[in-house]
C-alpha cells in the first residue's frame, strides 16, 4: 500500500477567530474529502456540515498525542479528525481509528457518531509513513503549543503545519463564519453533542 501524505492547514476562523486545524492528506483537505464522499453515497445531511478542531474550544491535550490516538477526552476508542462546521467538535464530529506502529500510522474505520447507519468503509483507509507524520506532528506543535494548559498560539493566516517552504495549501477555505450556525454557549468546557448533531 502506497503511502499518504499527511499535513495540517491552520488557519483562524473569521477575521482574528480561533485557530482551526484541518488535516490535509495528499494535499487535499480531509473537509472536502468527507464532503464529496458523503454527497457522492446520497448521505443527507451532507456538504459543508465539518470544520476543523478548535483546540482552543476544547482541552485536546497535546496535539502529538491527539493525533496518535491517544487524546484525553476523545469520545471512546476513536479519535475525532474534524469537528462541527459551527466550531463545537461533539456536535458532528467525524471519528476515526488511529493506529500507530513503528513504520506507519494508519487512520480508517471512519464514524459519524450521530449517523451509526452510515457506512465509511470505502472512505479511505489512509496510511502515513511513521517518520513523516512524527515530522509534521512536530511542526503542529510549533504553531499551536502543544502545552494542554495553554491556549493556542496565534499563527499567521494561512499557516500550513508541515508545508515545505513555498508550497501553497490546496483547496479553498470556507467563510463558516457566515453560516447559519452561531457559536455555540459553554464553547470550551467539553463536547455537547446532540441526537441531531446540531441542527442537522
């Protein structure tokens, strides 16, 4: 199985928001990647419905070991890789298995949690080269601090952890501050999801 290649897009919500993390795989943003599969399967709702993980929202832990698997307050064995369009990760998370090795760190076994019928089997899996992804966890870290006490780091617009020197960041980044979702009361203090997943 060949390799991909695995990146973060940091960027602020909205004029001076909160740092959002999006992970990007092969260049592409793991947000339009779910949106186009889940339209493509007629899942509904579908299409703009994820956005990034807003560590300043919600207490990780350190970003290193979030993204092994190892988050201290993931919900059960899976780990979320995105968050709510509305900036709240528990209201529609997308939850994956992380699994760590000596060569490789493997994400599948995708999961709505709000959507248990929905099948993710074809949506990946995807498979990073050990050293590399240590490498760009590591260049994470440096823009967003990786202290869990700490709230975020602000990073310039646009920061990509892990991008090389004048590479540009694929894909287009959404106003979500525009959307019909309002931030979300008690943002920070833990994950508030719902049956419906927000106002989905």
């Amino acid at each position: 199985m060949t390799s991909n290649d695995i990146r973060f897009d940091c960027r602020h919500r909205g004029d001076g928001g909160p740092l959002a993390i999006v992970p990007l795989i092969d260049g592409a943003l793991l947000t339009e990647l779910i949106d186009g599969f889940e339209i493509a399967a007629g899942m509904q709702p579908a299409g703009d419905a994820y956005g990034g993980l807003i560590p300043e929202f919600f207490r990780f832990g350190p970003m290193q070991d979030h993204f092994l698997g190892r988050s201290t307050n993931a919900m059960g064995p899976k780990t979320p890789v995105l968050g709510c369009e509305c900036g709240e990760w528990g209201c529609w998370p997308l939850m994956a298995r992380i699994t760590p090795t000596a060569d490789f760190v493997t994400w599948d076994a995708f999961e709505q949690p709000h959507r248990k019928t929905r099948n993710y089997v074809a949506f990946g899996p995807f498979q990073f080269d050990r050293h590399q992804y240590d490498d760009t966890l590591q260049a994470l870290s440096a823009v967003i601090g990786s202290d869990v006490h700490d709230t975020c780091a602000r990073a310039p617009p646009g920061a990509a952890a892990g991008l090389r020197d004048g590479e540009a960041v694929h894909g287009k980044v959404r106003d979500r501050e525009s959307g019909a979702h309002a931030w979300p009361e008690g943002a920070g203090q833990g994950p508030q999801p719902s049956p419906m997943g927000c106002a989905r």
